[in-house]
C-alpha cells in the first residue's frame, strides 16, 4: 500500500487499484474486490480501530510492548533502546 500510495502515486481510494494491489502480492484479485465491495471484514476492522483507539492510540507510528506500554510518534534507534532496557529491568524485578 505505501508502495501503490507514496512511490507510484496510485488512488488507493479506487477499489479497483486495491484490488489490483491485493493481486499483486498474491492475493485474489476477484476475492479483494468482493470483499471490497461487501464490506465483509468491516466489522472486524471497526472493532480493532476502536480497540487500539481506546488504548490511546490516535495515529502512527504507535508501538506498544507487553500490551500495556505505549510509544507514539517516531523514536530514533537510542530511545527504543532505552526503552527495551527498562522494559527488561521491569521483567527482572522479583514480585511481591
């Protein structure tokens, strides 16, 4: 999709060009469309946004470790670091 979107500059608002992506890395084409056109996985997809947007998540890049820690916006390679080494010393604390 960043492909078709950024680099080509094709309509991915076009459930043609969709379909078309969809068939270009292997899926069926006839298949993408139908599911395009009914809107059978809405629902699913509808649920998965509101989930992820009650969680605090209102755009991207949003990462979140041990589903409960939350990172948004990009982060250069030092603070994701930081970041993974206090998560490990979180992991390592004995309970009480």
């Amino acid at each position: 999709m960043f492909a078709a979107y950024f680099t080509d500059r094709r309509d991915v608002w076009d459930r043609a060009v969709l379909a078309d992506v969809a068939s270009e890395i292997g899926l069926d084409r006839a298949e993408a469309l139908a599911a395009l056109e009914d809107q059978r996985y809405a629902s699913v997809v509808r649920a998965g946004e509101a989930f992820w947007q009650k969680q605090g998540i209102t755009g991207v890049p949003a990462v979140v470790f041990d589903q409960k820690h939350l990172v948004t916006g990009a982060q250069g390679v030092e603070n994701y670091t930081h970041m993974l080494g206090q998560l490990t010393e979180l992991r390592a604390e004995p309970v009480a």
